[in-house]
C-alpha cells in the first residue's frame, strides 16, 4: 500500500540490467506502442529494447565511450530514444537527455558544461550540433539515425548519409546492425550519477540536475501509486523527450513496474489526441495542463473512452475549471500532481482519494513536505510558505552539477527548499500559489497568478491567460493578464473590462487584473510550461523605456 511505502533502493541498480532485461526473458511481452502523425505505426517488446540498447552500447563502446562519461541524447519521440538512454545507463555513462528542439547555442552549452564525449542523434539533429561542433571540442564521437524508428525501412537516397559518414557520424541505420546485440550491464550503484537534466532557464544558464541510479528505481513508485499504471493496460504520458516528465512517465515509471506505454511522434492537436485515447484504448493517462484545457473545448462525446479509468496532469497546476469540465464530460477526475525535475512526486493526488478540484493533493508516501517560513518554521494552515521537503529521500537530486552554491542553497537546514510558495489547508492538501517569483505583491497584497489565472479561465471568452507583475508607480506592481481568447472571440475595451469585472465576482477583488492585454498566444517552454518570466521581462522593460 502506498502508506507503508518504504523505497528501500538496492545497493546496486542498474535500469537496463535490473528492468529492461530482466522484462526481455519474455519475448512477447510488449513494452512501447508506437505511431507518428502520418499514420505510421509499429509495436515493439522488452526483448526488442534489449537487443537495441545492447547494440548502441556496443557501438559507443566501441568508439572509447567509458563509464562515468557524459553521452547527450537529444532524439525526439522514437524508439531510438527509449534504446539510447537505456544503453547509456548500461554502460554506466551519465546520460543527458535533450529535447530534439534545442538550438545551436542550446547544444554548445550543455556540450561544455558536462564535458560530453558522445552524442546520439538524428540526421535532423546532427546539422544542429555541426554549427557549434568546433566549439565542442570535447565531443568525439556523434550518431545519427535517419529518424526512422526501428525495424521500419530508412529513407533511401539521402545525400546526409554519405555527408555524416564522411564528416565523422556513425549512421546509426547501417551500424548498429553490426554490433552485437549481447552486452554485460555495469553494476551501478544507487548514489552512482546516472542522468542529468538541464533545467530551462529564461534568465540565466540552465542548471544541471544530477540524479542516481536511485532515481530511476524510485520512479517505479509515481508509477504505480499516482499514474495508476499497471501491467494489463496501457498507459499514455504525452510528454516530449528530454524532460523529467519522460523520465517518469515514458520510460522510467511504468517501465519500472512493467506497464506498456504508448508514444506519438506528432504536434499536438487535440481531435488527434482523443482519436488516440480512443483507438489505442489507453487506461492511464497523464498530460500537461495546456493540453486539457484545449482537450475540453472539444466533443467528448463523440469519442468512446470506456478504458480511459485514470487521468493524471502534471507540469504546473491544473485550472478547477478544466477539472470540472473533464470529469462532467468524461466521469474522471483529473489527478494533478506536484513534482520537480528535482525530485520523482512530491504531492499529488492519489487514485481513492477525495478530488478537490485545484488543489496538488497530499504529500506523496514516502516525503514529509511542509509549508514554512523564512526561518524554515511550519506555519499555519491557509498561510502562504515555501514547499519544502524534510530529510533527504533518495529520489531527490545528488546535486546542482558543478554548482556547489546552488546546491548548498537549496539544500540547508535539513530541509530542501523547493522555490514554489504554497499553504496548506486544514485537511493537509496542499494548494500551489506560484514560483516565489511569480508571486505579486501589490499595495503590501500577496496575490498568486495561479488562482487569476484559474478565475479568467472560468470565462466563456478565455482560451488561456498568464499573469504577472507590472511596474506601478503607485502600488509598486499591479496584476496584468495576458490573455489568448476562443476562436471567434473579438478583443475590445469592453472585453477586458467584462473580464475584470468576472474575476472581481469569482476571487478576492483585489485580485482582479487592473491590466488586460490580449494575445495571440503565450510564451511556453517545449515542455509546454508558461514562460511567466518572459512576460515580467517585458513589462520591465516597457516601463524603462517609458521612465
């Protein structure tokens, strides 16, 4: 039971060895169903990923890739990218996964920065890192796959094979089948670094987020005690590569406990995503909040979701509306949850529990989290703290890589500080109120964008909304939204006033935005994250050039 949970994480693990091949020694047991946006599909088992990561082991071992070296992988939603972290892990290297989506300047820094000896890579990808490749001296040895998935045939006739092959890539298409598919997995111990995750910073350099072997074992437990996956279904997390969310939600977790998962190799469209559900009969699902509120604005009805039991969303908090709607259209709570790239789940709600739709739930078995103040005193229920988490369990970061002070900052006085402001209520659920940045304080009034936001949204005209800070001469900030409205919807001085006037009756007045400006679309991470940072940025700026 969840309650008892103890994570009890073995000396010595090994993700490829202890999981993916242990899987194998039934051939038939399916691990990854698979398609892309033209319709192509494919299904592949355990047994496959043993043989795949095993061959690209043996190439990058074959071409001085050792243990504890840095090796990106920066694919998008193949196969290839399940295989690739996998073999990176047996090896013992520390593996780096990317979002296919980074640019030049994106690659040259996370080269530099972790020193890596090797990268994995699409053709697509490769003329991305040849723009900064003599800039990354320390990167020897690069692979590229045509971006075919495994056991479908590659593009024939294409000028960048020979390119590659002559500039220093591996094709992976024509070498992999060379190597041998049988590897001896090195044995890793918990504490060993296995991943490393670069945060996406606005403002600065992203930070390294170092993780164990211990993390990929403990992430067996968001699996099975949030996500709800299990061996008999089939269990979909829509996130892109090269985020903590994968980790957990495309490989690690339900893998970890044996569930079959599926992928999609395609841009978000929301009738696409219900076809899917649909089609696949998938169980167990999990998505970002900006994918539900436009899943709502379609016809459930029209699609047949009787083996959709569980939904799940995570990647910042989920809007009480959209909460609503989903289960009055579909019967399912949505379950949101709490996590960082930091850590495996902090807080969520669990299957059983009561959904009280805006809140992050409780703090996840295992994790004693609290709200405290400045001083790191718990304070009451319903006042305003820092999350933080008590202790250290062994799913949390080893470390912010090569940077000792961030380290030492997030991790003092016994406690991990996580950076987001929230309360508690009486009950224990514990409700997100924004990054201790995002907070806006307005004539001496502590206000959370999260809760406008969640109020605009309640509005029929309102498609998505971010609110930040803007500079006031008189109240220091005052709340501006940005707001991207539905289809049809015209934007006016009278709109914006309607909508000052909805929030006012739907929150505390003084939360209301005093400023609405309406967009055509918001700034977002690829993970699909508000980039509220970029919007402050720019209200600053506009107040300097007007000062």
């Amino acid at each position: 039971m969840a309650a008892d949970l103890s994570f009890d994480v073995p000396e010595h693990f090994n993700f490829g060895r202890d999981v993916v091949d242990r899987l194998a020694a039934d051939r038939s047991r399916v691990a990854l169903h698979w398609e892309d946006e033209s319709g192509l599909s494919a299904r592949y088992t355990f047994w496959d990923f043993q043989a795949w990561s095993n061959r690209i082991a043996n190439l990058l071992a074959a071409y001085g890739v050792q243990r504890g070296d840095a090796v990106l992988v920066m694919l998008p939603r193949l196969p290839q990218w399940h295989a690739a972290i996998v073999a990176g892990l047996k090896l013992g290297a520390l593996v780096i996964p990317c979002t296919a989506a980074l640019r030049p300047k994106d690659v040259e820094y996370r080269a530099n920065h972790s020193g890596a000896r090797a990268i994995v890579t699409t053709y697509e990808g490769a003329a991305v890192v040849e723009a900064v490749r003599a800039r990354c001296p320390e990167l020897q040895v690069r692979v590229a796959f045509s971006g075919a998935p495994f056991g479908l045939p590659a593009p024939t006739g294409d000028a960048a094979t020979a390119a590659l092959t002559a500039d220093g890539w591996l094709d992976a298409d024509r070498e992999l089948p060379r190597q041998s598919q049988h590897f001896a997995p090195a044995d890793t111990a918990a504490g060993e670094p296995a991943l490393c995750f670069y945060t996406s910073g606005t403002t600065k350099d992203p930070k390294a987020v170092l993780h164990g072997h211990g993390y990929t074992y403990c992430q067996r437990f968001t699996a099975r005690f949030w996500l709800d996956a299990r061996t008999d279904g089939l269990h979909w997390t829509t996130s892109d590569t090269g985020w903590a969310k994968a980790a957990y939600g495309v490989l690690f977790g339900p893998w970890g406990i044996g569930a079959p998962t599926l992928m999609y190799n395609g841009r978000f469209d929301p009738q696409r995503e219900m076809e899917l559900l649909e089609r696949y009969q998938v169980t167990t699902f999990c998505a970002p909040p900006t994918e539900y509120r436009l899943l709502v604005k379609q016809d459930l009805a029209r699609f047949d979701l009787a083996k959709l039991r569980h939904c799940t969303g995570a990647g910042e908090p989920l809007n009480p509306e959209v909460i609503r709607v989903w289960h009055e259209r579909t019967g399912l709570w949505i379950h949101d949850g709490y996590g960082q790239t930091e850590s495996i789940l902090l807080v969520g709600n669990l299957p059983g529990m009561e959904i009280r739709p805006g809140a992050m739930g409780k703090p996840f078995p295992g994790h004693d989290v609290a709200v405290v103040d400045e001083a790191g005193a718990a304070v009451a229920p319903g006042e305003v703290g820092e999350i933080v988490v008590r202790n250290r369990p062994p799913c949390l970061l080893l470390e912010y890589w090569k940077n000792p002070e961030e380290t030492g900052f997030v991790f003092r006085d016994g406690l991990y500080w996580t950076g987001d402001r929230g309360y508690r209520d009486d009950d224990g659920y514990l409700w997100f109120v924004g990054r201790a940045d995002d907070v806006i304080i307005s004539a001496g009034y502590r206000i959370g964008p999260f809760e406008v936001e969640s109020a605009l949204l309640t509005h029929p005209a309102v498609l998505e909304s971010a609110v930040v800070a803007s500079p006031d001469a008189d109240r220091g900030h005052v709340v501006k939204a940005f707001v991207v409205l539905r289809e049809g919807v015209a934007p006016s001085a009278a709109l914006a006033a309607e909508l000052q006037a909805h929030v006012k009756q739907t929150t505390a007045p003084y939360k209301y935005p005093r400023a609405v400006e309406f967009v055509a679309e918001l700034p977002k991470t690829v993970s699909g994250k508000i980039r509220r940072g970029e919007l402050r940025a720019r209200e600053e700026a506009a107040r300097t050039a007007h000062s």
